[in-house]
C-alpha cells in the first residue's frame, strides 16, 4: 500500500527523470532525423567567421551562405558543420528542423555525446544499488540462518511476518490519534543535516506533517500505534503509543547518512541508540540498549528488512525495531 506521499515523489522524479532524458536525446535525435531523412540540398557558402566565446576559452566558427533544394527551394542563412576551408566552396548538406547541416554524421560525431551518459547510466546504477544492498544482503542471510539467537521478523511494504510467512502485524492507513493520545514534547531534537532542496518542496519532502498509523495484530487487535512527526527545519521522529495512546518511547533520528537514531522514554531518558552498519549509505542498523549491550538487527535489503530481536533484549525493543525498519522505507523523510 502506498501512500499519497510516496506516489506524489514517484510521480516527480518520473517526470524530472523523463525531461532530463529528453533534454540529452534532443540533438542526437534531431540530427539523425536529419541526415537521414531531411531534405537534400546544395548550399554556396559565402563566408565563415571566427568569434570568441562569451566566458569560454574557446572560440565559436559561423558560416552562413545560401542553398537550395533538390525540390527547387532556397534559403539563406547559416549552416552548420563547417571548417573554415569550406568558405567560398559548394557544399551538400541536409535540411531538418534546426537548419541545414552540412558534413553527416562524421563531423557531428560530438553533437551525439549527451546520449553517452544515458548509455552507461543503467551501468553505474546497477552497479551503485549492488555496493549499496549488498552488504545488508549478507546480513539478512545470516539472520536468518540463525534463528536461534533470537525472534527473527520480515518487514516488507506495511507487513510484518515471520519466516515462514506466518503474519505478526500490519501497519495501517494513516488515521485519527488515538482516544487517549498525550503528546511528548522531548527538546534537543536535531535540525536538518540538509536544506529542502526544489525537489523536496514539488513533492512534500521534509514537511510539516503529523500522521498516526495503528500496529495491528492477526486477529485484528491493536498491538500499538506510532505517531510520525515531519517537520521541515529538523530530523524526523516517531513516537511509539500503546493501543491507549500512552507514549512508551521516542524514535529520533539523528542523521540520515550514514543513519543514525537515539530512543528515549517519554522523559527524555536515553534508552537505546542505533547506528548504521554494512556501509555509510546502508541502511541497515544495529540497535543498541543504553548500555550498548545488542537489542536487535536490521537487515536492509531494498524491498525488505530482515529483523532480529535478541532474546536478552527489553521487550519494548522488538516494536521499536518494527517502527525503525518501517521508517527506513518511508520516501517522505
């Protein structure tokens, strides 16, 4: 299930990512339009010029002349992909819908270069999600080879499930708080390690929002609630609330990359950190109690998380283990 939110951001980047495409495609497609279909022609070019370029090095060469076409129309004007050498010379060229092009593909071999980065891209993309999942792979391998050293849970989209594909809990909708909710306003929480940038503000990245979602059980039942808190000048946090709406702990986050959390008690006593391992952009983390004894793992492997509770750990942490897996999906931070 997919929230307005996350459907507002995938829409965006489609769109940036469909623009940023077409912009490198525009001359290489232009220009084999036209050599390959545009208009034959003979041009006399009359003059070529040499002028230096405006905040560049380098100079620009304008040749400009007159032609005509096999269909016995003329024009004038100037004409593209031309040495020096060629003023005072007839020359063939092609005329499409940026003008008369003289020399084929072979001298306008460089007008083709923006489409190189579209050919690597998938290349390097691949490339970079293997460094980055990879290490979070491996660990979720290994948490689940070991199922013995404590509970072992999936998260995957709003589910929660055990290994053998039992369920354990579902994340809802977003709805109203809880009748019994009490806000907990803990200060010290941290600003913002980057500025909303034009994408954050198109898609509601890093906004003002209050949500809360319930945690419900198999049967239906409420095992919990969490209360997602965004605001735009500082980093994210959750609250995590009994199914009466009493606050039972407090999810910071303290950096995004590498990820980064402290947990507290609704008094603003320390009781857990986590801290990211398997690399500076995985999100994989390793959850800590205040005396730095292992609570849980998280094992994040792009569409799921592999999370193991260990069985010495306080029982409040296998919740907030669920509510740290599920935030590190969540587009909107």
């Amino acid at each position: 299930m997919r929230s307005h939110a996350s459907l507002r951001i995938r829409a965006v980047a489609l769109s940036l990512l469909a623009a940023t495409v077409v912009a490198m495609l525009f001359w290489p497609v232009v220009l084999t339009y036209t050599f390959v279909y545009g208009e034959k022609a003979t041009a006399s070019v009359e003059q070529c010029t040499r002028t230096q370029a405006r905040g560049k090095g380098g100079s620009l060469l304008t040749c400009t002349g007159t032609w005509r076409t096999e269909s016995g129309g003329t024009g004038g004007g100037e004409i593209y992909g031309l040495d020096e050498e060629d003023a005072g010379t007839d020359v063939a060229v092609r005329i499409g819908p940026m003008g008369p092009y003289a020399g084929g593909f072979g001298r306008n071999w460089f007008l083709y270069l923006t489409a190189v980065p579209l050919l690597f891209a998938p290349l390097v993309g691949l490339w970079a999600l293997r460094v980055t999942l990879a290490p979070g792979r491996r660990l979720a391998e290994s948490l689940l080879s070991d199922p013995a050293g404590g509970t072992v849970l999936i998260v995957s989209g709003d589910k929660v499930f055990h290994p053998d594909g039992l369920p354990h809990a579902t994340l809802g909708p977003p709805g109203p708080p809880p009748p019994g909710h009490r806000p907990v306003d803990v200060p010290g929480r941290r600003r913002r390690h980057f500025e909303r940038s034009g994408f954050d503000l198109a898609t509601g990245i890093n906004r003002d929002a209050t949500e809360f979602r319930a945690l419900t059980g198999p049967r239906g039942h409420t095992l919990a609630v969490v209360e997602y808190r965004s605001t735009a000048g500082l980093e994210p946090e959750d609250v995590l609330l009994d199914p009466s709406g009493t606050p039972l702990a407090l999810i910071r986050r303290l950096a995004p990359v590498p990820r980064s959390y402290e947990v507290l008690d609704p008094g603003g006593r320390l009781i857990g950190s986590a801290e990211n391992v398997g690399g500076k952009f995985s999100s994989s983390l390793r959850v800590t109690d205040a005396q730095g004894a292992t609570a849980a793992t998280i094992a994040h492997t792009g569409r799921r998380c592999v999370v193991r509770v260990e069985r010495a750990a306080p029982p409040l942490f296998r919740d907030v283990a669920i509510v740290m897996a599920f935030a590190t999906f969540r587009a909107t931070d």
